[in-house]
C-alpha cells in the first residue's frame, strides 16, 4: 500500500516511516514546510517531497489518478493545532488517515470528523502506543484480576527532558501545542482510562511551560500525576544517564517503563492496517481529559492528592510569592 506523510521534519516522522517500511508499505510522498528530511533516503529514495502544502495536496490527487498508485494511507505528524485540517484532506483525498496525538485540539472536533468520516467512507486512526506496552498490559492484567472493591493508589510520573529549543518552536506555544499537559500527557491519561475506568474527578494542582500536576479519581484508583520536561526534576538515580523517566507506581509497586518503547509506532501500524486500530470513539475520553484540565485553575493539593515531587515546586512557588510582596 501506498503512504503520503505531513510532518517529515518532524521529531515523531522517522518512526512513522520506519513503521511504513517494516510493515512491507511504501512511502510514496511526503511534506514539510522544512527541508531537512534526508532521512527519507533511509526509508524511500522514490519518494516524492514537497515544501508547499498545496503542490504536496496537487502530487497527491494526480496519484490518484494514475492506476495503482493513489495514497491509500495519510499519516499526519504536522503540528497538534494544524492535525484537524490535514486529517480532513486526507479524508477527502479518499484515503485512512493516522495521525500522531492528540488527534484534535478540543472534543467538539472529533464530531466534525465523524461526520466526514461518514461522508467519505474512510477512518481516521490515533497512534495510542502505549496501549501495546508490555508493562501497561501487566499493570492491567493485575487490576482486572484482583477485582478488588477499593480504589487503588496510583502515582503516575513522567519526565522527558527536552532542551531550549522545545520552547521556541511550535511545541512551546500552547496555541499550537495545547500545552505540556497536551504535547506529553494524553497517552498516560488514556493509559489511566484504560486500566482504571470511567473519570470521577479531576484536580490541577501546578501548570506551567515546563511542568505540570494534578489529582485524578477513577472508578479503581486515586492517581497523583506529574508531567515534566525539566532535567531538574529527573530522578538521582537517572540523571546524567538518561533523558527520560517513565513510571507508575500502583499501592507501592512500581511499574516502570522507561524502555520498550523503540517499535511501538511498528506495532500500532501493524494493527491499525490488520483491522484493529483506535478510532476516534477510543481517543474521545483522553482529550476530553486534557481539554477539562486545560480549562482549570491550578489550586493548592490536599495533602492526600498531591505527587511527592510537588512539595518542592509549591514551595518554591511561595516562596517566590513571598518575595514579589
């Protein structure tokens, strides 16, 4: 099958064409308003590659006008407010879209899409891959196994340290970002969903350009999260030998799942194209999530709902207060 990419200069892109060609597909054309897409050559030296959107979308419809060569698949790893506009040219070029999350910027959209999906006869699939991890799959096992009747303890941390130039581009303006709580957190809050059921209620404790945290009460669990793209708040234990933190801990056992990670873009092509990928119903409650936690304003923790690492950024937020006075 034949793939056209928007988005190949992207951080994400080189797993998307990866999975593209170890799913035995073809990248057929690619766009990006940048030009540093030599990587390309790795996966295709047939590829065609547009700096323009609309001689890309022109390539694009004269492919599907050549026999056997029309897009049948159009990733989208463009930018998260322009993911909307790009999902629907795909979807009215005539092909099955996935796109990187989140999939749009609030749930009023995910309608909009529905309606064109059912208007065009094609699915837009999201790349949810941390629902093919192994640890995750383990930490529901667990839950659905136990049965209990109480609600679980939950500790949710996630850090991925990102240098200065994560907030000059698109990726720190939150009108095209949607934030940090967006750009890093929707795949832990549908990994939440997942295990731990329907959302009963939700807390913003801290929120920044950096960082931010909260308290989340589901059907089965209590959850302390905390999201960072702060070197400072890596763990001793990992600082200076890694960039990246990932863990849950459930009632004082942890799941850490830092690693794993290299071929789940494979794994999330290898189901969407076998017939099982996540559709828009699937990514509805995780940005539903992001978008109530966007609209809130951030308030002092409880002492049994706040995450061990917030201590010190309340503190410090006092502190600074105190100063200003």
């Amino acid at each position: 099958m034949n793939f056209a990419l928007i988005g190949a200069a992207g951080y994400i892109a080189p797993r998307h064409m990866q999975a593209i060609k170890e799913t035995g597909h073809t990248l057929v054309a690619a766009y990006d308003i940048n030009d540093s897409v030599g990587i390309i050559d790795s996966i295709s030296t047939d590829c065609a590659f547009f700096t323009e959107f609309e001689s890309f979308m022109e390539h694009a419809w004269w492919l599907r006008r050549q026999k056997g060569k029309g897009v049948d698949y159009w990733v989208v790893c463009s930018p998260n407010h322009l993911h909307s506009a790009h999902i629907t040219a795909g979807l009215y070029l005539g092909c099955d879209v996935i796109c990187e999350k989140p999939l749009v910027s609030i749930p009023a959209q995910l309608d909009e899409l529905r309606c064109i999906e059912r208007e065009t006869g094609h699915r837009v699939y999201s790349v949810m891959q941390l629902r093919h991890h192994p640890a995750i799959h383990e930490l529901r096992d667990k839950v659905l196994t136990e049965r209990r009747e109480g609600r679980y303890e939950v500790e949710l941390t996630y850090i991925t340290v990102r240098g200065p130039w994560y907030l000059v581009s698109w990726k720190g303006d939150p009108r095209k970002s949607f934030g940090v709580i967006a750009e890093i957190g929707i795949h832990f809050f549908d990994m939440l969903y997942l295990i731990f059921g329907e959302l009963q209620k939700l807390v913003l404790h801290y929120h920044d350009e950096h960082k931010a945290a909260g308290y989340l009460e589901y059907e089965k669990a209590r959850v302390r999260w905390f999201l960072s793209i702060d070197a400072e708040d890596l763990p001793e234990r990992v600082s200076g030998q890694h960039s990246t933190y990932r863990s849950i801990t459930c009632d004082g056992e942890e799941f850490e799942f830092s690693s794993g990670f290299t071929d789940l873009h494979t794994v999330s092509y290898r189901e969407i194209l076998a017939g099982r990928g996540f559709g828009i119903d699937a990514v509805r409650h995780c940005l539903e999530t992001v978008h109530e936690l966007g609209l809130l304003t951030p308030e002092l923790p409880r002492a049994d709902e706040a995450h061990a690492l917030l201590s010190r950024l309340v503190s410090a937020t006092t502190q600074a207060a105190a100063g200003r006075s």
